[in-house]
C-alpha cells in the first residue's frame, strides 16, 4: 500500500500537531481498515470562515464545523491512467479543534487524531446519517484509535 497525503496550511492558527502525525494516522487508519491500493488524501486546515463557507455550501449549515470530508469524484486508479486513486479531501479547523478540545476536556493531539480518523473513514465509505451508520461508524474510530493508542473520543473529560 502506497499512501501520499498532502497538507494544506490555509489557517492562521497554528496546528499543535505536525505533518508527520497526520500522515501516520492516515496511514495507520487505512491499514486497519484494510485498505490495499495506492491512495492519495489531502488535508487542508483552515479558518473559522472557510470552514463556515464549506460547511454552508456543501452541508446548508450556517457554522464553522471542526472537519469536512469531501470523496473524490475521480474513477478509481484500477480502472484509469492514474498511478493512485485520490480517496477525497478532509478540511479541520484548527481554532475549532482547539476550543473542542478545551471544552470537552480532552488534548488537542487525541481530537486532532479523532477527526483525521473520522475524515479517513468517510473517505472509505462509512456515514453517519442514521442510527446504525453512526453506531457502526463509532465503533470503527474507538478500535482505530486505540490501535493508535488514544483513548475513545466519545468519553468527555
């Protein structure tokens, strides 16, 4: 498997985490799900207004959010020209994460985690619109961030 992960610095607060952190949870989330192909993922982190912008946009929300994932539209590389399927893009808001984080009284680095994995899954397939998806779906991200040795997101404080 073969993982390229790009990042996007559009945000004016600075991260507390690095790229090389992200990279690792991507990839480490795609292996324990399974995945077995050359992928490609981009993270963009932005401001408060970008992620309000995007969120209205694409979601009819009128707030910033923490984490948007967008799957790509593109074929997949088995059946084109491309040497990697680009799995889609996961926006975070940094300033969002951080109030999280303080809020829900947990650090920065284990929400940060959280959301990449969350972003991650929704590149792969899984939702959260109904009951079962949403249980299914936490359920994914508890085993997978224990597996990166944080502990289940769903516990505040």
């Amino acid at each position: 498997m073969n993982v390229i992960v790009d990042l996007i610095d559009d945000s004016d607060t600075q991260p507390s985490i690095n790229f090389a952190e992200i990279q690792s949870w991507v990839i480490n989330t795609l292996k324990i799900i399974n995945l077995d192909c050359s992928v490609s993922i981009c993270i963009k982190l932005v401001d408060p207004k970008e992620a309000a912008d995007l969120n209205m946009r694409y979601r009819n929300k009128n707030s910033p959010t923490n984490v948007l994932s967008f799957k790509s539209l593109l074929p997949d590389s088995s059946d084109s020209f491309l040497p990697t399927h680009h799995l889609g893009d996961i926006v975070i808001c940094p300033e969002i994460v951080r109030s999280e984080a303080a809020e829900q009284r947990k650090s920065e680095v284990a929400h940060y985690a959280h959301l990449v994995v969350h972003g991650t899954l929704h590149l792969n397939g899984f939702q959260h619109e109904t009951e079962n998806q949403a249980q299914n779906m936490e359920k994914e991200e508890i085993k997978v961030l224990e597996k990166l040795g944080f502990p289940n997101p769903y516990l505040i404080g």
